[in-house]
C-alpha cells in the first residue's frame, strides 16, 4: 500500500507540476483579483467621504475666487470711477483754458484795433507835418519805433523826412528792406 501511495503521490505531485504554470497564474490572478475586490470595497467605503472633502475643498477653492474676482472688480471699478471723475475734471479745465483763450484772443484783438487806429492817427499826423517838424518829433522816439514808422510811410513821405533823421537809422532801415 506505501506503494500505492507513493505512486499516487509522484502522479499527484507531477501533475501539479505539469499543471502549475497553467494553474498558478490563475490563482494569483484570482488572489489579485480578490485583494483589488477588497481594496475596491474598503475605498468604496472611503469614497464617498473623500469625494464630499474633494467637493467641499473644489467649493471653498471657488468661493475664494469668487472673492478674490470681486474685490478686483470692486477695486476696477472704484479706479474707473476715479479716473472718470479725474477725466470730467480735465475736460472742465480744458473748457475754461478754451474761454480763457478766446476771451485773451478777443481782448488781444481789441488792443491791436485800438492801437492800430492810435497808429493811423500818428501816421496821418505825420503827414501834415513839415518834414523838419516830423524829424524832430521822430529824433524823440525809440529807434524801433522810427522804423516801423518809416515801414508804414509812403516812399514820398520818407524821403523828405531822411534828411532830418538819424543817419545810422536810416542805413538800418534801408538794409533791413533790402534784406527782406
């Protein structure tokens, strides 16, 4: 009977050799398979907490944002309106400058017009002067006035006042309308 035990057991024994490169990859498949089951089951019950901490986290993330976004904005939005009040306030400006402008440009006219007709009025007196009178009055007066004078004059008007002006004037005078 041994004996038939130790032939059964060397059959048996070869057998499992035989049969274990096809046998124990499936074992340790299923032994895989089954320790994954057991992971699986013990996260399943897990999951459900990490993904309401996940979801708590992902909210909390986003209502920070959320703030952040809106105090940016409510800062825009106060530089925005600062910057347009500091715009209304240099269009102001520019508008008064603009009056202040034509109001001087307006004065400044009224000043030429008037000076212009004191102007004529000397010039017309001038001429009914003698021409020795004329040079004594123009011998009293500034050199640029003798020439702006002398620019507005007649050709006739000037040549019979040259001989009672200053000499060196009238040599400015004459360049200065050759050059120009």
């Amino acid at each position: 009977m041994n004996q038939k035990k130790n032939i059964l057991s060397t059959f048996v024994l070869c057998g499992v050799i035989a049969l274990a490169p096809y046998w124990l990859p499936a074992v340790s498949t299923s032994s895989a398979a089954q320790n994954e089951t057991a992971k699986e089951s013990g996260l399943m019950s897990q999951q459900p907490v990490n993904a309401t901490r996940a979801a708590r986290d992902e909210k909390a993330l986003q209502d920070a944002r959320r703030r952040q976004l809106a105090e940016k904005e409510a800062a825009l939005a106060a530089k925005e309106q600062e910057l347009k009040k500091m715009s209304d306030k240099i269009e102001a400006q520019v508008k008064a400058l603009e009056e202040s402008k034509k109001r001087l440009d307006e004065s400044l006219k009224q000043k030429n017009m008037a000076l212009d007709e004191k102007r004529k009025r000397m010039l017309t007196l001038l001429k009914k002067m003698r021409p020795e009178q004329a040079g004594q009055f123009l011998a009293k007066m500034e050199d640029a006035a003798i020439i702006s004078i002398l620019n507005d004059l007649d050709n006739k008007r000037v040549l019979k006042l040259i001989p009672y002006i200053n000499q060196p004037l009238v040599l400015k005078w004459i360049k200065d309308n050759l050059n120009s």
